[in-house]
C-alpha cells in the first residue's frame, strides 16, 4: 500500500501564493508520475497539473498554467505545487496521485484513473 500525505493547504487572499507539498511512502515502490487534481464543493474532481518522471515532463491545466508550478523530487517520490496569483475559483480541496506504474503521456496525464494512489487532500481557501 502506497501512503501520500498532503500538506500546505490553508485560507489565503486572493493575489497571494501558497504552497503544497505531497509525500509518498510505502513498501518497495516507485513514482513514475505524480499529480494535482482538486474538488470543488458540488463538483467532480479535476485535473490541475501532473508530472511525469520520464523527462521530466510536466502537463497543467489551461486555467492554472503560468501561475501554478509543479515540480519535485523522484528519488524521494515527493511533489510540489506552487500557487501564484491564487484567485477565488480555486478554492477546493485538492489531492496528490501517483502512478506507481509507468510514466504519464500528455492526453492520459489529466485523467482520474491513470493513478492509482491517492492522498486524502487538504483544503485551499481563496477569499475575494
């Protein structure tokens, strides 16, 4: 069983910037591709920004891209998020994945079942 642990979420104005941090642990595994998805409330899950070790490649989301980062570390199967010019629609609890199968392509990168463990969110707050 893989064990992601999100951290960083927390009530922030809108302009401002955060951070968020995930960690994977568990027994003899590895990450070939890490991501960020959110949640609105009364809404599914979607897709904000993953990143596939191979090159490494990165894939965002069209609304969060040249404000949001993502970045991290394979060896350590940890990823980043950092949030700039946060803006009220992206309040959501937002949760880590990982693929600890093989390496996410764009297309499949945005996809909920490409992953196979997930984190158990933390809540991003943006007020007006």
């Amino acid at each position: 069983q893989v064990h992601l642990v999100e951290s960083g979420g927390r009530l922030v104005q809108a302009g401002g910037s955060l951070r968020l941090s995930c960690a994977a642990s568990g027994r003899s595994f590895s990450t070939y591709a890490m991501a960020w998805f959110r949640q609105a409330p009364g809404k599914e899950r979607e897709f904000v920004a993953a990143i596939s070790w191979s090159g490494p490649n990165t894939y965002y989301e069209d609304s969060v891209k040249g404000r949001f980062t993502i970045s991290g570390d394979n060896s350590k199967n940890t990823v980043y998020l950092r949030m700039n010019s946060l803006k009220p629609e992206d309040t959501a609890v937002y949760y880590c994945a990982a693929n600890t199968v093989r390496f996410v392509l764009f297309g499949s990168a945005s996809r909920k079942d490409e992953y196979d463990s997930w984190g158990q969110g933390t809540q991003v707050t943006v007020s007006s």
